[in-house]
C-alpha cells in the first residue's frame, strides 16, 4: 500500500477558463459559511465576490450564494429579520431576470422567509442541533447549480444546523414533486424530519435553489466528510460539494459565449 | 378567570430592594427616571469615615478591608468598595493560588521561552508558529454558574473565552469543551448535561466557531461541582497582537458592544468566594449572565475589522468583574492613568446604581482605547456593525483611576492597588494523613475478580467501551459545529483537534485537552504530570510538534490544608514536567472551591498542549483504513491497574497512578512526529485510560475497520497476562497502522532510538471484527452497538 | 374543552437578545413606534372536564416548575380560557 496521499492531492484542478465569471456571496450579521462559500467558488475556479447585506449594489455579479450561519442569530424565526434585508431587494429582482441563487442552510431559510422557495424550515424533529456527514440523492440534474451532477447520483456533504426541517402543506409537496423542483434528498437517514426526505428544492425557473447541507464544506480532499466521517466516504473524497459551485460557473461561462 | 403568579415579582422587587442598600448614605440623590438612589462620593467619604460598609456581604476578609483603607488613607466609596471586593476575590486576583503559579514563570529556560510571542499575564498567551503567523490559545472554567444555570453557564463561558482571544488581537478559529459531570445515572445528570451541551453548541455554533475537542468524564465526585471548561484557539498575523493597556495621555476609552444591565452581579466575587449551595441565597441581582451570540459574532468581526485598520491602541474584554477590571486593568498596564465619566455607560437597566455598573457582568462588551484621529473611523466600523458604543473617557498621566458620576468624583485609586496589589495568601497546606492508606489499597489485593477466559475477557473489553467514560461521545459532539470555517483537518473523536492556520501553505496546530482526576486524587504531583503527559501524547499522536501549555486548574477549597496541598504539588508537578518536556505555560486558570459540604471535587488539572504542523497534510488519524497494514505496539506494558479506568468499573479507586516517564514520552512524541512527517503511518492512537482495549476499538470503530490481533508476544515479553496487557493504563504508548511497504523503515526507527515496538497484528477489511487470535473476536457491529448505545440511552 | 394559558417572559432584568434583535429590526424597517420589544412563551394545557381548584395548581406548579427557569424567566400570567376566545386558526 501507498502512503496516506496529502491533503489536497485529489482536490480537481480548477478549470481557468471559468474565472471569468462572477459569484457574489452575501454576509449579513450573524452569516458563518461566508468565507467557506467564498473559498468554494475560488477552488470551483470561479471568483467570489463579497456582497454586504446593507448594500444596494449586486457588484454585477453573474450568481449569488446565501450562505449558512445564523443570520440575525435566527431570533424571531430563522432568516426572518435578513429577508428584509437592502440588499435582498436587489437578490429577489434579479432572481426574476433569471439570475442564479443558492441558498445554503440559513441562505435556504431566507429564501423561503421571501417567498422565492415555498414552505419552511423549523426546528428538527429531535430538538438538537445536528452536525453530520449525509448522503443526499440529486434529484434533478437540470438546476442551474446541479447540472454537473447525473441525475439519481448520490453524494455526501456535512449538515449542520439545528432548524433544518423542511415543511409544507401537502399541495405544494405534490408541486413540487410533480414539477420536479426536489432538487436533493436526504437518503439512508431523514436527520430532522423533513417532509418527504427533502433536503433541496428550486424555484419553477431552476435558478434558484435553497438546500440545508453545505456542499461548501465538501470540495477540499481533507478538510470534508473525509478527514472526519465514520467510513461512508472514500479516504481522499470529501469533494462531492464541488459539482454545485462547478455547475453554475460552467453554465455562465457557456451562456456568456 | 384570570389568575396571576406574582411569587416571582415580588422577589425581583426584593432584588431591587437590596441594592438600594448600595448607596446607603445620603449625599447627592440622583433622579433617574423616577429612580432615587444615594452617591457615595469621594468627598462624602473623607467626610463620613465611621459609615459601617458592608464589606463583608461582598465577599472581603476584616484585613483585607483594612488594608484597602489603608491604601486610600479614608474609607471607600461605594463604589471603590464594588470595585476592590470584585477585583480581590479569588476569582480576579489569584490570592491563594499566586505563591504557586509563580513556578510556570520561574521553571522556564531561554529555550522554552523562544516561540513566546507573550507570556502569562495577558489576556492569553501567544505562540510564534512561523511564517509571520501567531497563535493565542487560553482554558478557563465556567463551573459554578454552569451549576446553576446550565445553558447560560455553558454558553457564556464560551462567550467568555473567546473574547479573551479576540482581545489579543485574534481571529477566533476553535473551541473545545473538557466537561465533567456527576454519575451518569443522577437524578440531576440529565439536567446539566442537556443544558451544557445546548449552551456550548447553541453559543459556540452561532459565532461559527468549529468546536474540535474536549472531554466528557462522569464521576460521582463532580456531582454538585460539574466542571465546565472551555478552550478557544485564535490565529493573527505578528504584527496584530494587541495588548490590554491604556497608553498615550489624550486618547479616548471607549465602551462597545452590549449594554450593561444587571448580569451577574456579584457572580464574580460572591460565587468564587463561597460554596452558594451552603446558604442557598440567591445574589443581590440574578447571579446569572445571558448570552447573546449574535451580539458576539457580530462584535468579532467589528473587533477584526478595528485591528484590521488600526484603529485600537490597546482592547480589552470585559469577562468577571466587568467595568472595575477592565478600567482598572486597562490603566495599570499603561501610562497609569484614567479618567471616566459614569453616566456614559449605556445602560439596559437604568436603575443601576454606579457600584452595580462597575460590577456587572454584562456579557459581548470590550473596552478600547482609541487615539483622537481614529475617533471618526472607530465610530464608522461601529455603525457599519450596528454596534452600539459610548465615549467614557480618557488616559491620563496621574496614576490615578478617576471615575466620576455626573461630575462628582467616585472613585479615586491607584489603578494597580485594585487591578495587581491585591492580597496574596500564603496558605498553610499538609498531606492528607488518610492518602498512605489510599495508596497502599491498590487494584490487585482488591478482591475484584480479573477476567482471564476468552468469553470473560470480551465481555470486558465491551463492558468497557460502553462505559460513561470510555462510550462514544457522539451524541454530544454531534451538536457541535466541526466544519465550520473550513479548515478542520481532525476533530473529535481523534487524538487531537487540528485546525489549518494558513491555507496556502497548510501550516496549522493541534490542541488536545486532559485530565485524570483519579490519578491526581492518588497522587496529585504525578497526577499533574499524567495529564500533561497525556495531552502531550495526543498531540504528537496526530504528528504535531508541542510547543505550549494551557492549564485549567479545578480544585476544592483552598481554605482546607489538605486541597491547598493537592494544588500546591499540582502545580509543582506541572511547572517540573513542562519543564523537563521543554514547553512553557503560556497562561490558564485556577478554579477553587469546587466542592459541596466539605467534600472537595478530586483535584482536575486539565492541561491542553498545543502543537504546530508545516502541513496539517501530514496529520494522522486516530483510525486504519488500509487492509493488510501492520498493527505495532509502541511502548512496555506493565500491571498497572490503579486508578484505572477499569478499577473505577469495579469500584475501586486506591493504589498509585501508573509510572510515568518524560522521558519516554518525549522521545515517543519524537518518533510519531516523524513517522507522520515521512508517511510511514497511516492510523496512530495513544494509549491512555482503558488501555491497549480501548485504543484497539477505538481504533476500529474510527472507519469501521476491522483487524486481527495477537498478544501473545506482548504478554510474554513484558511478563504480564492477556487481561493486564489489554487494561493496564501504563504511560508513554501508542498503536500504530503501518503500511507494509514502510515497515522495515518504521522497525529501524524504533530500533535506532531504542523505543520498544511490537508487531501486534493486522488490518482486516474483510472481516468486520476485531479477532484476538485464539481468544474471543468482537464483531464490530456488536462493539459499535455498546460503545455508541449508552449516551442516547441517558440523555436522548 | 377548557385550556390553561400560561405565559412565560424573560425576567425584566434578563437580557434578551431575540427582543432585542427583532426591535433593531423594526426600526430598520422604519416601524418606530415601539422603544423595545421582549419576546416570551405562551404554552396552552388542554383539560379534559372541568378545571377545578386542583388542576389549577397543577398548572400553576408546572408554570413554575417545568414550563419556566425560574433563575431568568418569570411566569406573567396562568389563565383559564374558554374555548370561543382561543385565537383564530384553531
């Protein structure tokens, strides 16, 4: 046997052709995930714009990623105070035009608090905060963020959150079933309750796309669900988070040619 | 029908009452929205010397009074009493543990001390780890109001920790918890448990900080005392370490952050004076602090920015003994003056009386001192962070602490005769008589019976991994954030937790906490010695080289000559052994009077060493992957049964704490480091409580990875039987997983530097167990199932 | 069926930081007609039958005991509702 490869060595190497294009990354007070989302579109190969929440300006960036944390500290309920957010304003016009949106965790939660993804999230069913490696099935491989992926394929990426249970009343679950727009499922371990498994969804256009686990935490060999998981990923995987960032880069760059 | 419940109104009433006692002498009567309350000034002092003050309530001995008259030449303020009683509990000035602590900063050579950026005394220590980059790290106890208020106690330790790095200047990046709680099956277990796991998680994981390790220990003896320690690491850039002190006459002292309410009051001085379970009185305000993380978050990113584009001179946070330390603190460290006006605190609760604000223990606020250029720009970062901040004053050069209420002068002190000349107690200490017969009860003339058939020995080996104490803490660090940021490469359950520092480069540390309150209880300068040993251990383990000390320092109380003597050979223990493995300490905390109606709390020093990678590429973890890689004992194994994890399973807590070495030790740190840095491992883990047993499951259970293991030759070797050679908990050990192409290099490592190592056995992928050849095979699904199954049993 | 509202609020003296953030957020919102807003708990216990005097202590004892800490929340009210005045949705 070989000795243990170094951290990194089975990271992909970016594709510099997708530099070019421009992801903004929003921090409001209390957002975590904001620089690990950063460091995800760079190793994605793509440019990480900082956007600031009192802002009016979107930068002109081609996508923008809401990350985790806990914005506003979740008071009142989660992503409701960011919603109202200056910039938000900005996100929710443009999502319209057709501009690309994910939603990480608490990023899911304000998308919903704004209406650009319907249901909501509440507390897990356990009542606990929940980190762990979970494996989701890509449901749709035609978002703007999953297009890398093939469709029915499974990957694994941290969860962690403490109010990630996705719920809605049945007529929109059926919605979103029939249309398509379960983007992510929770698959072997429903791990807050969610309603029918779900861990992502989009909006109708396939722009927008909120999720509860953090593909950013998983696209660095070493420093994901490899280096801390009790055998469910392969040593030197880690990286199935990737495929999101890569996804939209590639979509902009081929829609900017 | 509407029915009130007013039992609780009537004690906040009460509460309020009680502190119109504060200002007790009739002088000036402010009005505050409608409030009235007496100020004690200066000049009414000198006017009024024979006013009784109730120094006593507040927590001073009769000579410590005297000797604060003594230094003002008249009786103090109200508000000087608040200041100095607060400042000169156990809990601020060290007085019962300074004589001792002395060592850490005496027992240290030039060498020791090069990669000290900053030394003990400051908020944190700060260590050189290379390429323009520091680190700062610091462990300090939240017991007391953890018992009281478990999920506010937990969480603001947190809170607490983690601006004492932030006031160095630091991006805060890890946290770890050591905690110990009473036995598994209390009835009160459950309460504390549920509460301190939700604070740290619900604190820690809102400031996004990934917590990476700790301790989880269950023992009877912490059951009116459960210790709540917590440890933050932070990383800066050299040029950003900023220190507590007021320099530079003219520029301003700020207040930022929250507002000052009536949090803790008196927590400081009153629960680290006396045991508040004895007189059961609820403190002159509500004793505990609330915590707002959000408001922290939001002020370390505003503090980073500040440091970012120097605006601060000096910061300091306010933790214990809020205003009074940090004023006092702030101007002692610097040109020795300071000016503040009072009333430009804001306030959540208006009618605070100034001794109250000088006291209170608000929580998320700092303290800054801003040159008048930078005014403009401090006051931009604020508002661009909606935090709220308040002009209070400015340094001076008279070597006087002003503080003055709408003008009138309160206080009037030399700022080191609160913050630093604080009375020092030499207290008297002696053996315990009972401890010769302790130690002279050892395991072996027990009459516990030792298992010795294959079945016997694997029902151990299970009954032991499903212990309290040696189970899977899952369910407990499953409610902590571990990836956030980015760049954990280890995280519990591994030996250490390893964060990266430098993403270019992969430059990074380690931190392991421990402690065995056991072995110190049998002997408590060996005791000190084990857990320095064993965080040592842990960190070299995963292929980090140590290079500081953080000490968290739990014991009873001092005032009991036999618990002075547990910590004065604590610390002598530390202070020799780090000076014998060549680490310095770079700073802690002593938590005393952790005990309940005379029965002390056995002594726990827990001791967190921190280590440094070039790359944290190089870590290893705690568990094999690889089939057919060789599996090595590193290290002798000898019957040493006392203290041990298994004695504690049968009962049994008597004889001496294994044999320790440090040099042994060292020179295993040596090889693992080495074996890390050359790629001939693959899995390492150290060999602490439960033994060669619990580290092989470990081990196995880490990835799910089975092996097959023989001990035969150990046993004849080392002259010991299957059942010691799996549960002795002797020192200076670890398993190792080798891949076969690096063994002959691995042999001659040991060889050359004459390490002892055995070939134990191999990885089996095929075959989901771990097989003690000839004698029993645990199937991993079985272990798995009692190692993970005990904390839900409990707590879910 | 008849149900015991028990209101639960954190102590006058108590921080509380989700009132505090959510009356920061009203006067970004430019709703400035609140100086500050706390944010409590109401539970509502269902009884089957009557409430007699002994239910009612019941309930007035889980207020104190379990549905609040008592070391930073007070309960504010234990009421008996009857149905028709429960909120609307019901």
């Amino acid at each position: 046997m070989t000795e243990t490869p170094l951290i990194g060595d089975f990271s992909p190497m970016p594709d510099s052709g997708l530099s070019g294009a421009r992801i903004g990354v929003i921090t409001f007070p209390g957002t975590l995930d904001d620089r690990d989302a950063s460091r995800a579109v760079r190793i994605a190969g793509g440019t990480a714009v900082s956007l600031w929440h009192g802002d009016h300006d979107l930068k002109g960036v081609d996508a923008v990623v809401i990350p985790g944390g806990f914005s506003y500290g979740d008071y009142l309920r989660a992503g409701a105070i960011s919603r109202f957010a200056p910039l938000m304003e900005q996100v929710i016009d443009a999502s319209k035009g057709g501009l690309p949106v994910l939603g990480i965790c608490n990023g899911f939660q304000v998308l919903t608090e704004a209406h650009l993804l319907p249901g909501s999230m509440i507390k897990n069913n356990h009542l606990h905060f929940l980190c762990r490696d979970q494996r989701l099935r890509v449901e749709n491989s035609d978002t703007a963020w999953t297009s890398e992926y093939a469709a029915g394929s499974e990957i694994v990426v941290p969860l962690k959150n403490q109010d990630g249970q996705y719920v809605a009343d049945e007529k929109t679950l059926d919605e979103l079933e029939g249309e398509g727009r379960v983007v992510f499922r929770y698959v072997d371990v429903n791990p807050n309750g969610s309603r029918r498994d779900i861990a992502g969804i989009s909006n109708a256009a396939g722009n927008v796309v909120g999720l509860m686990p953090h593909p950013e935490h998983a696209v660095e060999a070493g420093f994901g669900p490899d280096s801390s998981a009790f055998g469910d990923v392969e040593l030197g995987g880690g990286t199935d988070g990737l495929g999101i960032f890569t996804s939209v880069l590639k979509k902009i760059v081929a829609g900017a040619k | 029908m509407s029915e009130r419940v007013d039992a609780r109104l009537e004690t906040a009433d009460e509460a309020k009452n009680e502190h119109a006692e504060f200002g007790y002498v009739a002088d000036a009567v402010e009005h505050i929205e409608g409030r009235k309350f007496n100020i004690d000034t200066v000049k009414h002092a000198e006017e009024t010397p024979d006013t009784p003050l109730p120094w006593a309530e507040l927590g001073l001995k009769e000579d410590e009074y005297n000797r604060v008259v003594e230094i003002l030449g008249r009786r103090p303020t109200a508000a000087e009493l608040a200041m100095y009683s607060v400042m000169w509990s156990e809990h601020c000035s060290y007085k019962s543990s300074k004589v001792h602590l002395r060592q850490f900063g005496e027992k240290v050579t030039e060498d020791m001390k090069k990669h000290l950026m900053v030394g003990i005394g400051e908020n944190a220590g700060v260590v050189d780890i290379g390429d323009g980059w520091a680190v700062t790290y610091k462990i300090e106890s939240h017991n007391h109001p953890s018992f009281v208020e478990p999920y506010q106690g937990a969480a603001t330790g947190v809170g607490g920790i983690v601006r004492d790095i932030i006031s160095m200047g630091a991006r805060p990046v890890a946290v770890m918890d050591p905690l110990r709680f009473g036995a598994i099956d209390h009835p009160d277990t459950a309460r504390l448990v549920h509460g301190i796991v939700a604070g740290i998680g619900g604190y820690g994981n809102s400031l996004g900080l990934p917590n990476i390790g700790g301790e989880v220990v269950f023992d009877s003896v912490y059951q009116g005392n459960p210790l709540v320690n917590a440890l933050a690491v932070g990383v800066m850039r050299h040029e950003d370490i900023r220190l507590a002190n007021a320099s530079g006459v003219g520029n301003k002292v700020v207040l930022f952050g929250a507002r000052t309410g009536g949090d803790g009051i008196g927590g400081a001085s009153v629960l680290a004076s006396e045991s508040f379970e004895d007189d059961g009185k609820p403190a002159k305000r509500p004793a505990v602090q609330v915590g707002d993380p959000f408001a922290e978050k939001v002020l370390i990113e505003c503090c980073l920015e500040l440091f970012k584009s120097s605006v601060v001179e000096g910061i300091q946070d306010l933790g214990a003994a809020g205003i009074s330390c940090a004023t006092s603190e702030l101007a002692s460290n610097g040109d020795g003056g300071m000016h503040v006006e009072l009333t430009s605190v804001l306030l959540r609760d208006p009618s605070l009386t100034p001794g109250e604000i000088l006291m209170s223990e608000s929580q998320e606020r700092m303290m800054a001192v801003v040159t008048p250029e930078n005014v403009a720009a401090f006051e931009a970062i604020m508002d661009k962070w909606n935090v709220e901040y308040s002009w209070l004053g400015e340094v001076t050069d008279t070597g006087r602490l002003i503080i003055e209420w709408d003008g009138e002068k309160i206080v009037d002190v030399d700022p080191r005769t609160v913050a630093h000349e604080g009375p020092v107690y030499d207290r008297p200490y002696h053996r315990p008589e009972w401890l010769d017969g302790v130690q002279a009860d050892t395991f072996n003339s027990s009459a516990a019976e030792r298992p010795s058939s294959g079945e016997e020995l694997k029902a151990a080996v299970l009954e032991l991994m499903a212990s309290p104490n040696m189970c899977s803490k899952d369910w407990v660090t499953n409610q902590y954030d571990r990836y956030v940021q980015g760049n954990t490469a280890l995280a519990m359950p591994d030996d250490a937790g390893v964060i990266r520092v430098d993403e270019e480069t992969g430059l990074g540390v380690a931190v392991s906490t421990d402690a065995n309150g056991r072995y110190t209880y049998l002997d408590p300068y060996q005791g000190a010695q084990l857990a320095l040993a064993e965080s040592y251990r842990n960190v070299a383990t995963t292929g980090a080289v140590p290079m500081a000390v953080s000490d968290c320092l739990n014991f009873g109380s001092p005032e009991d000559p036999e618990v002075m003597w547990q910590f004065a050979e604590a610390v002598r223990g530390l202070a020799d052994g780090c000076q014998e493995l060549g680490i310095p300490v770079t700073g802690g905390n002593v938590s005393l009077y952790n005990q309940t109606g005379g029965v002390a709390i056995h002594p726990t020093p827990v001791v967190g060493v921190l280590g440094r990678f070039d790359d944290v590429a190089r870590r290893t973890p705690s568990g094999w992957r690889e089939d057919g890689q060789a599996i090595y004992l590193m290290g002798v194994t000898k019957d040493e049964l006392d203290g041990s994890e298994w004695a504690n399973l049968r009962g049994h807590l008597g004889g001496k704490p294994p044999a320790l070495d440090l040099a042994a030790e060292k020179l295993l740190g040596e090889l693992l480091i080495n074996a890390s840095r050359d790629g001939m491992i693959d899995a390492a883990h150290d060999l602490s409580e439960g033994g060669l047993a619990a580290a092989l499951s470990d081990m196995a259970l880490r990835f799910g990875v089975g092996a097959r293991i023989g001990l035969g030759e150990v046993c004849e070797r080392d002259g010991v039987d299957l059942f010691t050679a799996l549960f002795s908990e002797s020192q200076a050990r670890a398993v190792v997983s080798v891949a076969r192409s690096e063994e002959v290099r691995f042999k001659d490592m040991c060889s050359a530097r004459g390490f002892a190592h055995i070939r134990i056995g191999v990885v089996d992928t095929e075959n989901q167990a771990l097989d003690f050849q000839d004698q029993f095979s645990l199937p991993l699904a079985e272990l798995k199932e009692a190692h993970e199954g005990t904390l839900p049993k409990y707590f879910a | 069926m008849p149900r015991i509202v028990v209101d639960v609020m954190p102590k006058p003296e108590i921080l509380d930081p989700q009132g505090k953030a959510i009356a920061g957020a009203l006067k970004r919102l430019g709703q400035t007609g609140f100086s500050e807003v706390r944010q409590g708990k109401r539970f509502e216990l269902t009884v089957d039958g009557e409430v007699t005097a002994e239910i009612l202590e019941q309930a007035r004892h889980a207020a104190t005991t379990l549905l609040s800490n008592p070391v930073i929340e007070d309960v504010t009210r234990v009421e008996v509702i009857v149905e028709a005045t429960i909120g609307a949705g019901e």
